[in-house]
C-alpha cells in the first residue's frame, strides 16, 4: 500500500490499463481488422507500465547510493566547520577576543571551506531523498556559500591593510561561521535515515580533521560537539538522530 501511494501515477496507470485490457479484449473477440488495434493498444499499455515500474522499483536503491554520496561529503563539510569553530572562531564571536593583528587576509583565507562538488553536480536528482533532506542539505550549502564569500571579501578588502582584519570584521565572521553549525546538524540528521553506518562516517570526518589539530581532543560526537558550539541538543527528534544501536 505504501509503495503505491508514492507511486501514483502506477496507480492511474493500471486503471487505465484495466480499462484498455477490456477495450483490447472487445477489439480482439471481434476476429476482424480491430483485432489487430486490439493488440497494439495492449502492447503498448504493457510496455509503458513496466517501464514505468521498472524505475519506481529502483528508485528506493538510487536514493541510498545519492544519499550515501552526499553524506560523506556533507559529514566532511560539518566537520571542517566544527573544527573551525572550536578553534579559533569561537573565542572571536567575543569583541574583547578580536584583537587587531589576530587575523590576516592570508590565514583568513585558509579557512574558506572547498567547494560542494558531490552536491553541485546532483543537485538535480535531490527530489528522489526522502523526508526534509533535501531543503536541510539546500539550507546548509546557502550558509556554508555565504561563509565562503565573507571569508574571500573580508580577505581581498584586507589584503593591504597593515593591522590585518578589522576586529568587528573579525566578529562579523566568527557569526557567520557559526551560522553554519545549526543547518549542518539538521541536514545530518535528515539525510542520515537513508544511510547504513551514518555514525562511521561521523566519526571519520571529525577524526580527520582532529588528528591534524594541536592541544587536546574535544570529546563527543560530531553532532554533539556541533550541538555544543550551536547551543542545541544534538537530536531533535528528526529521522535518523538515533544511535546506531538503539536503531538495531
């Protein structure tokens, strides 16, 4: 019942089937040149509709290998914002914290994350995910762009300024990264009910980028470390939020 009613237009398609099958049938008793339409009509309606099954049938298997594909690449996009944030731009969201010479356009720039390429190039097929994943994953690339953006304007603008950024610049952008966190845990929540193994690749993600840091670890999950620095708890009651384990 379920796959019928996401798919539809299968089920306008078999009544309109059946009703052609009778039409087929009428034509084929008639034993004369209408048999022949009888036939056609017939072929046809089948032809279409196991096509048309055929994809609905896959859809379900395409929708976890794209959602599988983005998410590796969203944890990796999460994590990298979450590092960032930890050290140094959460001391900066404080103005006393943004003293003139803390940043220079050319370590500013090293923090501009690497473009989407997973998600850019299927933007397209979005509409086979389940659930909210799509607007969560579109919600989180707008403010992982504007980021992006800030970081090349405020560097080109600061570029020969000899006290380096300004501190409320400074600020400004210690907002904006951090505006990232709360849409970057929701589209990991959303779009992990369509991944096997989601907390893998999690843990993965953060541990790459924590391996490469100085100091001392910050403990916690990738989704709880955002949920800190965000000022949010780590599961909101979307899909997928769930430990592997109590899943099982």
């Amino acid at each position: 019942m379920r796959f019928w009613t996401k798919n539809k237009e299968l089920g306008w398609l078999a009544i309109a089937m059946v009703i052609a099958l009778l039409f087929s049938v009428a034509m084929i008793s008639r034993s004369d040149f209408l048999t022949n339409v009888g036939f056609l009509v017939l072929g046809a309606l089948i032809a279409m509709f196991t096509t048309l099954l055929g994809d609905a049938a896959k859809r379900p298997a395409q929708a976890r290998d794209l959602a599988r594909a983005l998410y590796e690449e969203l944890a990796d996009r999460a994590a990298r914002c979450c590092i960032d944030c930890e050290a140094p731009w959460h001391e900066y969201l404080d103005i006393n914290n943004c003293s003139p010479g803390n940043m220079d356009s050319f370590r500013l720039r090293k923090f501009a994350p690497s473009a989407p390429i997973i998600y850019q190039s299927t933007a397209g097929h979005l509409a086979i995910l389940e659930n909210d994943a799509p607007q969560a994953l579109i919600k989180f690339y707008h403010f992982l762009a504007a980021w992006e953006r800030d970081i090349k304007n405020i560097a080109a603008e600061s570029q020969n300024n000899k006290g380096g950024v300004a501190p409320d610049a400074v600020q400004f952008l210690a907002r904006r990264l951090h505006q990232t966190l709360a849409p970057g845990l929701r589209a990991l929540q959303a779009l992990s009910s369509l991944v096997d193994e989601y907390a893998k690749i999690e843990a993965a993600a953060i541990a790459g980028y924590d391996d490469m840091r100085r100091g001392t670890r910050p403990k916690g999950t990738l989704r709880e470390r955002m949920a800190a620095l965000a000022g949010m708890p780590p599961n909101n009651g979307l899909q997928g939020d769930a430990p592997e384990a109590a899943r099982a």
